[in-house]
C-alpha cells in the first residue's frame, strides 16, 4: 500500500510539475526556466546531501559519481526537450509521448544483443504506433492532409534521450541515490549556466518565481518518493504506477486545460499509455 502510495505520489509531482512549467516556458525561454528549477532544486538537495551523506572514498566509489555526473547534462537536455515541447504543444499529448523512455530504453538494450521478452513483445510494437497516432492531426481545412502534432518530436526526443539515462544510474548505484542526483544536479548547472548565459540569460519575470519555485520542489519530492518506492517493493508495482505520468498527464490536459486532441491523437495516447504500463511490467518484472 506505501509503495502505490509513494509511486502514484511521484508520478502526480511530475504531472503538476509539467502542468506549472508550461505557462512558464511560454513566456520565458526555455534554458532560463530549466537553470532556476535546477538551481532551486540543488538549494533544496544540498542541505540533505550535507546532513545524510559523505564524499566517496575508493577508486569503485569516485567512478561512480563520475557517472552520476554524467546523468546531469543527459537530464538537462530530456527536460529541456520537454519544456520545448509542452512550450509549443498540448500536455495530454507531450507528456505520454515523454513517458515513452522506457521504450527506447529497450530498443537500446535490443540493439546491443539483448533477447525482447515477457510484456515487451507488446509493448515496443504498441509505443511506436502510439507514437505515430500521437503525433500527427489533421492539416487544416484539407481533412486528407496530416501534419506532425507541435511539440510531439520534442516528447519523442525527450524520451529518447531519457533512455539513456537509467543505463548510466544503474552503473552509478553504488552510491545512495541523495549523491547521486546531488551530484548529477552539480554537473547540470556547470554545463547549463554558460548556455544559458549566451541563449536565453538569467533574467526570470517577478510574477514566475513562486511557480519555479514549486516546480523545483515538485522535481526533488518526486524523486525522493521515487527512491523510497523502490527500496520498499515490489520494484514492479512501484515501475508500473510512476510510469502512469503519461496516463495523468493525458487526464490532466483534457480535464483541466480543456485540450480536445483529434480522434486519432486520443488513439494514440491510449495506445502509449498502454505501452508504457506493459513496458513497466516488463521491467518491474
């Protein structure tokens, strides 16, 4: 029961944290808004980090967080993606598409020899139509004619580039999970703040601080109920639940931003929802 708790709890923070960003990254360019949430974020996780952890000592523990460094700037580029895409595009159609990183997450393991088993089978096949369905609407007056949905390829890439990134986690998983996205946070902002500086600076309207502010936090408390699901178990309900960000953010921008995809977008949300619960599974499992 603590682990739906806990799991369903993440997935809500990240949902509400997609939803507070748009109107930010709307108005503001995109690496201004991402450099705030990051910074908040490392503000709220250093005193913890201080307080619970110590520096790594031993060659097995500095390698790890050398790749949980790595895991910095690979996050700042998905987030980036995906707040380019819900600056363009409809949450109930950008979040799920995001929530596909599990698949490429597979696809990568397939490529590098890795047998599709269990729920994958359906899974990988059903993400891609998904994908597909999601991403592209009717084109205007011409009703024969289809264009790609706005923000979809920014989902798509956030997705992918977030397949990546539990490969490189797992490898750093010697240490406790406040240092290693203590220090991803770290590498993020050193490779962040110049690209920022140069393409979008650091100036954040007075009237967005308090909604950065609670996205910073939502991102950390996610995290952390994130962790904790998965050290109580069963490591695949706690997979299952923090995947459904996709189906609450699909629930979230109808119900709430009164979004109204086409018929054929509305298939291809649920076939990725789908997706992503069976890919989960098949992890979890």
């Amino acid at each position: 029961m603590l682990t739906a708790a806990l799991s369903l709890s993440c997935a809500f923070a990240y949902t509400v944290h997609d939803y507070l960003i748009m109107r930010v990254v709307r108005a503001t360019p995109v690496l201004t808004a991402l450099f705030w949430v990051q910074i908040v974020g490392l503000g709220i996780l250093a005193p913890l980090w201080l307080l619970f952890e110590e520096l790594p000592s031993g060659g097995e523990e500095w390698r790890a967080a050398g790749l949980a460094a790595l895991t910095g700037p690979i996050e700042i580029l998905a987030i980036a993606c995906l707040l380019k895409g819900l600056a363009v595009g409809k949450l109930s159609v950008v979040g799920p598409l995001a929530a596909l990183g599990g698949g490429f997450g597979a696809a990568f393991a397939i490529a590098f020899g890795e047998p599709v088993e269990g729920l994958a089978v359906l899974g990988l096949p059903l993400a891609v139509v998904g994908a597909v369905l999601a991403s592209v609407e009717r084109g205007g007056e011409n009703e024969r004619r289809v264009t790609a949905t706005a923000g979809a390829g920014w989902g798509l890439l956030c997705a992918l580039i977030w397949g990546i990134e539990p490969v490189i986690i797992s490898e750093a998983s010697l240490l406790p999970a406040i240092s290693v996205v203590t220090f991803g946070r770290i590498a993020s902002l050193i490779v962040l703040t110049p690209f920022t500086a140069l393409l979008g600076g650091f100036a954040l309207q007075r009237v967005f601080r308090r909604r950065v502010c609670w996205c910073a936090t939502l991102d950390i408390a996610g995290f952390i109920a994130w962790v904790a699901a998965t050290a109580i178990g069963p490591v695949a309900t706690a997979s299952v639940l923090v995947a459904q960000t996709g189906t609450m953010s699909a629930v979230f921008g109808m119900a709430v931003l009164r979004e109204r995809p086409a018929r054929v977008q509305l298939a291809g949300i649920a076939a990725t929802v789908a997706a992503v619960t069976l890919l989960a599974l098949s992890e979890g499992g």
